[in-house]
C-alpha cells in the first residue's frame, strides 16, 4: 500500500536584482555575420546559435536548455551556449557539447553595459541602507525597463537589439544556473528553478546561502499564494 505523506518542506529562494546582475553578459558590438558550423564561436564573440543540444541525464538537476516539447535543434544566445559548453567541459562533465549548425554572431565585449550596472548597483546599495523605498523602486525600473525595451520598444528608439535583450535574459538564467547547481552540490533538492530568479530548494537554504538583499544574497519568495515562502510537498512512502 502506498499513502501521500506532506511532510517535505520546500523554501522558495528569489535571486536578488537578476536582470542587474545579468547586464555583465557577452554582448555583440558589431553587425552580426552568419557562419557555419562553429566559426563563429569563440571566447570574444556573441550572438545567436542554432545548435542541437545533447541529451541531459541529471533528473535531480533542471536542464539548462530547459523545458522542452519537442527536441532536436533550437537557437540559443551566447550565454546559453557558454554555460553548455562550462558544463561538458572538465570541470563539470555534465553532458556533451552542443552541436552547433551555424551562428550569427560578432566581436564582443563583456563590459559594455558593465559600468551602468556599477553605478545602478551603487545607487540600490544606498536605497538599501538609508532605506528608501522610493530610490529603490526607481532603480529596479531603470534596469527592468532597460532590458526590456533594447529589443524593441517605442519608448527606447535609439537602442534596438533584440540579441543583446536575449542574452541579458539569458544570462540570468545561467546566473540562476550556478546557483541551482551549487545548492545540489552542497546536498539541498532542487525542486523547481522559475525564470530567471526562483529557486524551489528542500533543506537548510541559509547553510549554503546568505539571507540579505545584496546581489550575491537570497532572499524569500513570498507570494499570495505562500505568504511565508515555504510550503509542502507530499512525499510518498511505501508501507510494504
């Protein structure tokens, strides 16, 4: 017989700032130039990638292509394509590397957007410790409105690239990534990782994360639906 049991705590962790963090990401500064197999793909270029990923066998680990439907190939932006190529290298050897069909990529710089990042993350530094709400909400706007409209917006005309809107976005979830993979290795389950910022863990969160607002700090997820950030699972157990 076999009986439900909610007996499994999950905390639901939020990533603090994950499009600020994001903004120090490769990024295409150039025209994009198509290229076949992996010619464009180098440590100082970026862009968009079709590749075929290989097949991920960690079910205690979320894929970091993510949910898919159908498989076989997709495009990808470069910080997709560097964490895959981070994980089947040495280091991890978590899978195989992406077969890459072709790339439209360009020189790239890693610093770009890194000095707006500097200045907007002094500025929250301050909301944060003089407490002011106001500062802090006008510095989330500014980099969430940022990234949103270097796509393609009519309130943002003089900026339009839609490749380095993806690959900010992109990078957070890469970001997200390395946080997921780090509570596996420290022994917490993840239980589901959410966008670009949630992270679903069981077990002791504050044994392998700071609590705080900073950048590199978590911080609870509360919603409407789980006031107090933590809710449970039902586990089931086999009585014989």
């Amino acid at each position: 017989m076999r009986a439900a049991r909610a007996d499994v705590k999950v905390t639901a962790l939020d990533t603090n700032a994950a499009y600020l963090s994001s903004l120090k990401c490769w990024l295409p500064i150039g025209r994009l130039e198509h290229t076949t197999g992996a010619d464009g793909v180098g440590p100082k270029r970026s862009g968009v990638h079709l590749i075929t990923p290989a097949e991920w066998a960690h079910p205690d680990l979320p894929d970091p292509i993510g949910d898919r439907d159908d498989p076989g190939a997709l495009w990808v932006t470069d910080a997709t394509l560097r964490l895959l190529l981070r994980l089947s290298g040495p280091k991890h050897g978590l899978t195989q590397a992406p077969e890459i069909h072709e790339s439209w990529t360009s020189g790239a710089t890693e610093n770009f957007l890194d000095a707006l990042r500097k200045v907007l993350s002094a500025a929250r530094d301050e909301a944060l410790t003089t407490q002011d709400a106001l500062l802090e909400m006008y510095v989330k706007s500014m980099y969430s409105k940022f990234v949103s409209t270097m796509g393609e917006s009519d309130t943002n005309r003089k900026i339009y690239r839609p490749d380095w809107m993806h690959n900010v976005r992109a990078q957070a979830h890469a970001n997200l990534w390395s946080k997921a993979y780090k509570a596996h290795q420290a022994g917490l389950e993840i239980i589901a990782m959410l966008g670009t910022d949630e992270l679903h863990v069981t077990g002791d969160p504050w044994n392998v994360f700071t609590e705080g607002r900073a950048l590199s700090q978590m911080k609870i997820k509360y919603s409407d639906a789980k006031a107090s950030g933590e809710y449970m699972v039902g586990k089931v157990k086999s009585d014989g």
